[in-house]
C-alpha cells in the first residue's frame, strides 16, 4: 500500500481527498463529520463491539462499523439516516441493559458520554433489565474502584493493561457472557497507573473517592486545610468546563479552590524546583563517586511500585529524592507550621494530582515525617472539578487568583514536570550549572520532549557525555530494562513515567484522554516556562530561602526530601 497514495470518496454528500488506508470513522473525524463513538480509542486496536459507529454505504446491504472499515476510493457513505438511528437506539439500549446506573454519585456525571449520547437520540435510560446485577466490585489498593456491573466489555481496560506491560486484568467467561475480572495470580499486581480508567467509555473504573471526606475537615474551624495542586492539572482541569485541552487555567485553578474555603493554596510545583536541586545533586554525586548507574526518577509512584514487585533487583537505580507532593507537604507540616506558630496536627494537606496511583503514594509508611503522613488527601483533577460543581462555582468564568506565600511561585523548571521528559529536562539543567558553574545557553533539550515512548540523547556536560532516556508507559521501561540487562552502561540517567506522555496523560486526568489532547496539554506546560522570568530551579529566590532557613540542615534535607524503597509482595486482595 502506497501511503502517499491519496484515495476520494463522499460522505453525507461531502467530497473528500484523504490518504488510503484510514478507516471511515478516522476520515469522518479529520473532516469534522460526527459519528457517534463507545469503545473506539485511538490509542488502541478497534474492536467494533459496542456498534454505535455504524454507518451505510451506497451499492451495500448492512450496516458497516466505521471504526473498522477501511475507507476506499469511490465510496459513498451516509453516516445519518432513519435506519441508522433506529440501529444504534437499539444497540444504546442494549449498552445500558449491561451498566448499571449510578449517575448521581458519579464523579464524570457533568461529562459523561454515555449520558449525551442517550440525551442526542432520546433512549430511555433503563429501558432494559440490567443483566448485571449482583456484579461484584474490585478495590485495588488505594486508589482504583471497578465496577463490573457497569462494564460494557469493549474490552479497552485489558488491552490497555496489557499494552502496559501488565497484564492484571482479564476477560473471563460467567455463563453465557464474558466478565473483566483481576487475575489472581501471585506474580501479578496492580500498579496504579489508572490507565484502565481513562480509557473507560462508561465509567466503570473510578478512583478510591476522597472529594466527599475533604468536605469534612473544611467545615472544621480548628484545621488549617492547604491545597496543593500538581503541574499538569493548570492546562487539563479546564476541559471538565469546556475549554480546549491545553489553556493554562493556573489563576482559576487558585481562585477555585480558595472559594471551597481553604486557609491556604500552594503550587506543588514548587516541591519539584526542590526535586529537581536533590536529584541533579544525587546524579552528580552518583558519577563521581561511580555509584549504582543508571539513576532512574522516582516521582512516579506506579513507575516505583512496578520496580518493588515486578523488578527489584533495580531498586538501588531509584533516585531516593522524594515526589514533589510528598515533599511539599513535609515542607507544609514543618517549616511552613513553624513559621506560622501552627501545630502539625491541626493541619490538613489535599493534594490536586493527575494521577490514582499519588493516593497510593500517600499512604506508604516510608513517606511518613516524624510519625506524619506529609498528605491527607489526594484529589483527582476529575474530583476537584465535582467539588466545583458540588460547590457551584463557575469555574471558568473566575476571576485569576496568585497562591499563597510562601510556598506559591515556581520556576519554569517545576511546571514542565508534568510532561514526559520534563523531570530529567529539569534536572539537566541544574545539574549542568552545578558542575561547570555557568548556566546552559539553551536550557530546552528538545530531544527529550514529545510524545514519543522513548527519547534518548548524549548531553555534554563539562567535556562529559551524559547519556540519557526519557520513558513514558511501562512496556517502554521494560524495553530499557532490557537493554541494560545487555549493556548496564548503556545509560546514565533514565526518567520514567508510567503514564502515555507523563503526568498529562495520567489516570486521574479528564475523559477523554488521547494523543492529540495529551500534546495540547503538555505544550501548554512548555509555554508556561517559556513566558517564566524563572526558568531554572536553582534560580528560585523561593527555594534559595528554603533551603538557607531550613533545609541547609542535613538531618532535614533527609527527612523531608529523602527515602528507601524495598521489593513488594502482591498488594491487592481479590476475594472471588
């Protein structure tokens, strides 16, 4: 097949030029005609089961799933009709008989898919029995809700498990029909990356809910409740209200949390320009002294959690420089409560993460300072945006608002970190300073930017060539795993995210979730550094403060910014 070769055809009465080899339904879409979509995701294989994409084609008897069909020179496709409509009420109706119906306590309600398209073609909601009754429903860890009596079985969550390099989620058959189940195995556990979720048509998976227990402490007078919120959430949390992937609702995002009531609002953001100053300081070290190489990042819990149990002999890869989350809110319960005068137990830290598998990184005892989760609670982008609407703010319309001192302003470094490449990117461009003593001409490496699984580069740094791998997605990891297994010098600094793109793509982010949207969201980071006064961690008057005041002290650089990390057994408990 010639892929320069173009192909013409007519959709609705519409001539098209397109290249061959697409399928209808990707035409359609290049050329702004609708057609509705379930189980379609471009990040995965098309599977045609949920057949609400069908569409007609002249000269042809039957209906054709376009997700699958290829398109062809000289079609003639209608993609509305009377008998199309009639087709795909029934195939909805068919679709809901096996979801169970729990609207009001969903936290995608106000974006829900499933719902507009009931609302476009008029079909009753539970017009069908509900053929799932009684489905059970898996907890994994703290972070991940299934519900099986809401799954469609399009078959999206074990694909994308399996595209990961997982493989904990299967399909099963239960009499006559097929069941998502866990699989039990001893050698296999979850790692939180909430990939299955984003890449749910229906909401059948859900994060472990935390937006009902944060209304608690914030009607409580005698707590100081501090929101923190992640890099990636400023240019996603916007298309819960509409607005294209990628604006920079920073400002809003402040002003909105302000308004549910908190005492303070701080940019986690903020904690990375601190990772970035302890990683590049754990790097350089690492060379010098010929330590255990190559250092891999740590910020990612899901990315730590599949070292602990499924590759534990590269745990002493792992830097020990604590997630910014974490870090910040250590830094919120002691050298912030200090400054205040305010006891640690009267303060609650809510972090705002892109990510399910943070909620697990909370509550690992190694985290703990001085007997003290640094965090309370994670919220997802997606519960934040509930509370908002719980709240009835009108978040888009807000005013923009600045966080609160001390803990508010970060460099341009801090931002990028949640986009793949942008710890490492970061950390480069410290540590390139903190060896040569002059700062880097051109601090954007380019080459570790983008949505590419793997990135790799030769940085020269003092004569020195530094070779470096910047992953996103565990099956890509494995990739690297094995290469080292190969050849163990074959890199010195590797970042990995478990996520596809990093944090903008993570499992807390907005449905839906794709290619295109997760690069608007992460070029919308790069230009938040690039327009940044700031744009080097070491710059930071902030953290030049923090560090001169309290983590100048050794014993609190290592509590606060500092960790181990041992080999797992299997975490999650199924009880079939």
């Amino acid at each position: 097949m010639d892929k320069n070769k173009k192909i013409n055809l007519v959709i609705d009465s519409k001539q098209i030029e397109t290249d061959e080899g697409k399928n209808i339904l990707e035409v359609a879409k290049e050329n702004g005609i609708p057609i509705p979509t379930l189980c379609y995701h471009s990040d995965l294989k098309n599977k045609a089961s949920c057949r609400m994409c069908i569409v007609e084609i002249k000269g042809k008897r039957g209906f054709f799933t376009s997700c699958s069909t290829k398109a062809e020179d000289g079609m003639e496709i209608i993609t509305i009709s009377p008998d199309l409509l009639r087709a795909r009420r029934t195939n909805l109706e068919l679709l809901f008989a096996q979801h169970r119906e729990e609207c009001n306590d969903c936290v995608t309600s106000h974006n829900c898919h499933l719902l507009k398209m009931a609302k476009e073609m008029q079909v009753k909601i539970g017009g069908l029995p509900d053929r799932k009754t009684g489905y059970p429903v898996y907890e994994f860890g703290p972070s991940l809700i299934f519900d099986s009596s809401k799954c469609i079985d399009c078959g999206n969550c074990t694909e994308m498990c399996r595209k990961q390099g997982i493989n904990f989620l299967e399909k099963r058959q239960k009499d006559t029909f097929y069941q998502v189940k866990p699989k039990l195995e001893e050698n296999r556990d979850c790692i939180y990356c909430g990939q299955c979720l984003v890449h749910c048509p229906v909401g059948a998976f859900e994060a472990v809910g935390e937006f009902e227990q944060v209304e608690e402490p914030l009607k409580d007078k005698n707590k100081k409740v501090i929101f923190q919120f992640a890099p990636a959430i400023r240019t996603s949390i916007g298309e819960e209200f509409g607005l294209e992937p990628g604006k920079n609702m920073f400002g809003q995002l402040v002003a909105g949390i302000r308004k549910l009531g908190v005492d303070k609002v701080f940019d986690t953001s903020v904690a990375a320009d601190i990772t970035t100053i302890e990683e590049a300081n754990e790097l350089i070290e690492r060379i010098k002294n010929k330590g255990v190489m190559p250092m891999f990042t740590s910020c990612c819990p899901a990315w730590v959690k599949y070292l602990e149990f499924y590759n534990p002999a590269y745990l002493s890869h792992l830097t020990t420089v604590r997630s910014p989350q974490i870090i910040l809110g250590g830094l919120i319960k002691t050298y912030f409560a200090e400054k205040e005068g305010i006891d640690p137990k009267d303060i609650i830290v809510v972090s705002v993460m892109p990510c399910v598998a943070k909620k697990y990184e909370i509550s690992r005892e190694e985290m703990k300072i001085d007997g003290m989760r640094p965090v309370d609670y994670v919220l997802t982008t997606r519960e934040l945006a509930r509370l908002f609407y719980n709240h009835k703010i009108d978040f888009k319309n807000l005013k923009p608002e600045q966080p609160d001192d001390p803990l508010g302003i970060a460099t341009g470094a801090g931002v990028i970190y949640g986009a793949s490449g942008g710890v490492m990117e970061s950390a480069l461009r410290t540590a390139y300073y903190k060896i040569t003593g002059k700062e880097l001409e051109n601090i954007e490496f380019e080459s570790v930017r983008g949505m590419e699984g793997i990135k790799k580069a030769e940085v020269e740094i003092d004569g020195q060539k530094v070779k470096v791998a910047a992953v996103n997605g565990i099956a890509n990891a494995q990739k690297i795993l094995r290469e080292l297994q190969l050849d163990s010098t074959a890199y010195d600094y590797v970042e990995v995210m478990a996520c596809p793109g990093g944090c903008i793509g993570g499992g807390g982010q907005p449905v839906p979730t794709d290619k295109e949207i997760r690069q608007a969201r992460a070029a919308g980071l790069y230009k938040i550094d690039k327009e940044k006064k700031i744009r080097l961690a070491h710059q930071s008057e902030i953290v030049k403060s923090i560090y001169k005041d309290f983590l100048g002290e050794k014993e609190n650089v290592h509590k606060l910014c500092h960790t181990k990390y041992f080999p797992k057994k299997r975490e999650v408990e199924i009880k079939e």
